[in-house]
C-alpha cells in the first residue's frame, strides 16, 4: 500500500487506493484461500502496482520541481554554512 502511493509520490492515501489495493489482495488468492500468504511478495507487488496506478488515475502524483541554482553555481550559500 505504502509503496504504490510512494512511487507515485501521492499527496494522499485516499479510499479509492485502499479499495484497489484490497482488489488486488483478493485476486491474488488461489483456490479456497480467502486471502493470500503474506509471504508472497507477488502480492506485495501487485498491490504496489495497483496502488501506484490508482493514484496516477485519481491524479494524486505530486510534481517535485527541483531548483537547478545549485548545478548552475549561483545559489547562495546557506546562512549557517562556513
């Protein structure tokens, strides 16, 4: 749950992601098994994947703008900094 809505930088955990994230919990349970083995990290995966795709659809991705004052050396230095 928390990887998917950290991969996709969410701003939020919304109700819609938890939701898709039980959806892919349920289906990746075999047989008679009402849910699958924690252990199975494919489902560790396919509820990352789903989380992350929900939040891409819902339009949670957060946008990081990175400040390029730094590479371009014209930043100033910080006013603790020797």
């Amino acid at each position: 749950m928390f990887l998917g809505a950290f991969k996709a930088q969410s701003r939020a955990i919304v109700p819609a992601m938890l939701i898709a994230a039980a959806r892919a919990i349920a289906g990746a349970a075999r047989g008679d098994d009402l849910v699958p083995s924690v252990l199975d990290r494919a489902v560790h995966t396919a509820v990352a994947q789903a989380v992350e795709a929900k939040a891409e659809e819902l339009g949670l991705r957060q946008t990081l703008v990175v400040d390029d004052a730094w590479t371009r050396g014209k930043a100033e230095p910080l006013p603790f900094s020797r």
